[in-house]
C-alpha cells in the first residue's frame, strides 16, 4: 500500500494567522457611526463590496464593521476608495492580521 508524503509543505507555528484560499478581514472603520435599515449606511457599505465580501458584521454602536473577504479583488487601499466615495466621508480601513484582537 502506497504512502503519502508531504512535499514543501507549511510548518505551521503559533500565533500566525493563515488563510486558505485568498481570504482577508478588514477592519471598516467610517467617520461618522454607520446606520441600520433598508437605507441606512451599513446597507450602501455592504452593496458596494459585497460582490467580494462572504461575511459582514457591524458594531453594536455601527462605530465599525468588519468584512471577510476576496482578497484576491481587493485589498485595504481598494476598499476604502469605494467606501469614501459611496460614504461621501473618510473612512479607515485595516487589514486584519490577528483573529485573537479582533473586538
């Protein structure tokens, strides 16, 4: 019976955060609170990266939300360009590097 043998693989080590298939978290964070209901601010975020996001949560105060997704199609830079123009205002967006901090 014929073994498996792993070639170049991944020594994985603590307290790294991996990602299986080009997925990335980004930290949104806007000027002003973001706003629920059909017309609120969450939605026009959400509508504008959807297409490459698969997972969304916003704060509790709407203070921030956090997107999982595509990062092969955008990066940080990407979507903080289309959330300033969509939200007419500034707005922060960080790339999620640590699970563990993320609050």
């Amino acid at each position: 019976m014929a073994g498996l043998t792993q070639v170049n693989g991944t020594a994985f080590a603590r307290d790294v955060l991996y990602s299986t298939g080009q997925l990335k978290a980004f930290k949104i964070t806007p000027t002003t609170a973001l706003t629920a209901g059909l017309a609120g601010t969450i939605r026009s975020t959400v509508d504008e990266i959807g297409s490459h996001s698969m997972m969304f949560q916003s704060a509790s105060d709407g203070t921030s939300l956090i997107a999982i997704g595509d990062g092969h199609a955008v990066d940080a830079t990407v979507i903080d360009a289309r959330l300033t123009a969509v939200l007419g205002e500034a707005v922060t967006v960080a790339e999620i590097t640590d699970l563990y901090g993320i609050s």
